[in-house]
C-alpha cells in the first residue's frame, strides 16, 4: 500500500523522528476511511489523490491533510537544498499552504529562502486555530515576509504540539475553571481557608506516594512550602533551583542544570539493564531550559487554557528532567504553578491532581509512555558498569516539538476527575466534621484532640465505638458514647463506608 504525506516523507528520506500517529495511504478504492490503531489513525485515500510520486507533491498532501508536523518538517528541511525548496515556494508563492511551509523552513532551520517578501495579500495563521492550540492573537507576532501571524506555541527551540481533537474542544467547551470557581463559591470563606492546610498536606503526601517515598516531616513542610508558592512569580532558572533545594535532601541540592546523562530505571548488572527514560542530553540543557522557560513565561500570560498550559509545561519539564534529583516532584508543582498563575482556581485553593494521579497510576503512567516509549528506540546508549549512562547520538531534536495531545487529553480527564473526586469530597467532608463537632459539643465539650480519636477509633470500627478503647474516654457515661458514635456515623459516614 503507497504511503502519503509524512509517512512517505519519513520513508522516502529516512527520517528519524519520534513518530507518526497519523498514518496516510493510497487506496484503490473510490471512498476516503478511517481506522483507529493502537498507535493512532489511520487513513485510506481513495485513488483521486494519488500524487506524481514527487517529495514535492508529498509534502504539499501532507500540509494539506494532515496539518504542520514540526518534527518532521524539520528533519526534512535538513535534508532538502536550499534552491529546491526555494522552487517549490517560487511556484505558487500567495498559497497559504505553501506560505507556511516557506515560514517554517526559515523560521526551523535559520536559513532564508532566496524569495522576495510578499507585498499583497491578507494574513493567515502558521498553525490553523482551529486544529491546534496555539498563542492568542496579543502575543503572537506577524512574520511580513510570508503574511503570516505566527501563533506557535513555543519557538524554534521548543515548540509543544497540541491537536485540537474533538475530545479536547469538549472540555474546552465545559470550562472546567468556572466550574471550580462555581463550585467553590458554594463554601464559605473561612472553611475553604482551613481545608488548604488539609489540601496541601494531601497533595504533598500524593506526590510523594507517586514515587513510592515516605517523606520525613521535614521533607513534607519543605514541600508544602513548595506548594504554597505555586503561581507567585514567574518561573525562571533561579526559582527551578531554589524549589528544588528546598524538596530534596540538601546533600543533593543543585546548583545548576545536571551535568549528567539522566534517565530513569535501573542497572541491573553488565548487559542487564532496564531503562524506561533518557532525558536530555546535558550539553544541551542549558539553551533548551532558555527556550522552555521562554516558552513557559509566554503561555502563562496569555489567555491561552490553563489546563492545556499546564499539562504542557509540566510534562515537557519531565521529559527535558534537568535536574538529577526532584524532577518528579518540581513537575507535579509545575501543575499547580501554571493552574494557579492563569487563575483556575481561586486564591489559596491547591487543586490536589496528584492524589488522582496516585489513584489512577495506569492512567498516569500512559500520560508519561506516550512520549518515552516512542523516544526510547530512537536513543543509542551505554551503561557503564556504575551505571552512569552515555548517550552517542545526538537527540535534542526529539525532545523540541512533542505532540502533547494525547497527554492534554488525559490530564483534562484527571482534573474534571479531581474536581469531582477529590476536591469537592473534600471539602463536602469538612462541612460535615464542623457540623459532627458541633453536635458532638451539646452532648459533651471535650477537647478537639480528645474528639478527633473518638471520631477516628468510630470510622475505624464502622460506626461503632469500640470497647477496646472504652478506658481512653471513661470519664464519659455509655449513653454519652453511645450518642456521640451515632453523630460520627450519621454525619460523617457515608452509607458505603459503614457495614
């Protein structure tokens, strides 16, 4: 079956590049079809658009009908001479198709065309915003020479990819933002002002459980301390650095960008290795970690989705990992950075995704393998017998222009989830705890630590209070502990909860 487009591109040059979701084919067939693989999308063309076998007409299919590709695109303006390409945009130079691939070309490679600016015609987009996420019109910027307004998310550098699938533009359309704030608005002010301390401490243990640790006191208040400046300032090297001396043991603060190869899993022994990541190769940390920051510092004043912002920036902070220890947690807190600093939720609220994730480890695990377990067979490696790793090829540009889709997709899931699931039973719970103490108070006004076990060693024992601990609280009478059992289990236990 003949290949088109970028399939046949990637084929025809031997491109390497992290993957195609989307594969085109030519069929003989009268009737264009569609069908889901594991990997993606599949499309058959029927045979009215067979091309003359040129890269030229391939390529122009492929922006076309399958949209802008940065990564491949890049790779194989690599390969093309310039006067070639040069050609191809001479020939029909006012196509808005052929405008962006000549804005692309110059714009990825540094290399400018031998074509004259244009002088007429009206502006287009280089991404169609209504396939892609991209910049809003206030900060974006208007390239002259092709009259294009260039709404890349990123830059040359570090450009995220985000399609706009029909399972994004629905949660797009829900506005999950004013849905927090509607909800939110239903509690009063102070409990939701008691419940952070409650939500951030959740939110601390979470990220932790993730990677399997037990935090020392000390680590969970650094790290709730973290927290709590989620969304203040904007983010820049000194601030990454700072965060991250403030979540690790200090004998493993950073002072700057690792100078390591990083990549997570485990040697085993010689020859026996399990490796699930590689990130980014240390040499070139330092001038990616300036596009991402660049990139990050756009996104978030912009008017862009927060959801789609945050999922973005955070994940790509993992898979660039700069650092050698806390890369995990730092890009967790970049979650609750972006989502606070864009407005989602309100002041002091934390939106505790992390437990979902914590809950949902299948689902979390699949957001962080749809990129590694495509980049892992494109990255030629060695582990030492120390286990320290060399990476031999070069890899920075898989790393530049991610297709995060199926990741946004993913997260928009988890924080419509967490709102659901967490948040709101969360704060529904400490309405009821006020209303149980204050119920519990006309009986017998006992001391809040006194009251706590008392509820703890009830829900523990299935709304029953367990005579194991009747010495605990013998200054009280049967019939007072009997009515106080009957508050915590009428009030605070769900029917599920009790047997």
């Amino acid at each position: 079956m003949e290949r088109l487009g970028y399939s046949h591109l990637i084929e025809r040059f031997s491109l390497t590049v992290v993957g195609q979701t989307l594969q085109c084919f030519l069929d003989t067939g009268t009737v264009l079809s569609r069908e889901q693989t594991p990997e993606g999308m599949e499309i058959h063309y029927p045979r009215r658009f067979r091309t003359d076998g040129s890269w030229q007409e391939h390529l122009l299919f492929a922006i076309k009908h399958e949209g802008v590709n940065l990564e491949v695109l890049k790779a194989l303006f690599q390969r093309l001479e310039v006067q070639e390409m040069a050609a191809l945009v001479s020939a029909s130079p006012h196509s808005i198709y052929v405008r962006r691939l000549w804005f692309l070309y110059e714009y990825l490679t540094g290399r400018e065309l031998p074509v004259p600016p244009l002088k007429t015609g009206n502006y287009g987009y280089v991404l169609p915003p209504d396939e892609y996420f991209c910049l809003d019109r206030t900060h974006s910027w208007n390239a002259r020479r092709q009259r294009l307004v260039c709404n890349l998310p990123g830059n040359a550098i570090f450009c995220p990819v985000v399609r706009l699938t029909s399972r994004i533009r629905e949660y797009l359309q829900k506005d999950l933002a004013s849905q927090v704030k509607e909800a939110i608005s239903g509690y009063p002010v102070e409990l939701i002002y008691r419940a952070s301390d409650f939500l951030y401490l959740k939110e601390t243990k979470s990220s932790y459980a993730i990677e399997r640790q037990t935090p020392s006191q000390k680590r969970t208040a650094a790290f709730m301390g973290v927290l709590r400046e989620a969304g203040k300032g904007s983010l820049s090297k000194p601030l990454l650095l700072r965060l991250q001396n403030a979540i690790v043991d200090e004998r493993y603060a950073e002072k700057d960008y690792r100078d390591d190869q990083a990549y997570v899993g485990l040697a085993l022994a010689p020859g026996r290795e399990l490796v699930h990541f590689v990130g980014l190769k240390p040499c070139d940390l330092k001038p990616f970690m300036e596009a991402y920051l660049e990139t990050a510092e756009r996104l978030v004043g912009s008017s862009c989705d927060a959801v789609i912002c945050a999922a973005v920036l955070s994940f790509a902070f993992v898979f660039i990992h700069p650092f050698d220890d806390g890369n995990g947690r730092l890009h967790r807190y970049l979650m609750h950075h972006v989502l606070n600093a864009m407005g989602f939720c309100p002041e002091n609220v934390i939106f505790p995704v992390s437990a979902f994730l914590y809950k949902n480890a299948k689902l979390y695990d699949g957001m962080l393998e749809s990129f590694s377990r495509r980049l892992l067979p494109l990255v030629e490696y060695r582990l030492a017998a120390d286990g320290a790793m060399v990476v031999e090829n070069d890899t920075v540009d898989f790393y530049r222009h991610i297709d995060f889709t199926r990741i946004v997709e993913d997260f928009f899931d988890a924080v419509e989830q967490t709102l659901k699931n967490e948040l709101l039973p969360e704060l529904d719970y400490l309405v009821r705890w006020e209303k149980a103490r204050s119920l519990m108070s006309e009986i017998v006004d006992m001391p809040d630590k006194k009251a706590a076990q008392f509820i703890l060693f009830t829900q523990q024992n299935q709304g029953k209070f367990p005579k194991a601990r009747r010495n605990m609280f013998r200054e009280l009478a049967d019939e007072e502990i009997a009515s106080l059992a009957k508050i915590v289990k009428d009030v605070l236990m769900p029917v599920t909860e009790q047997k």
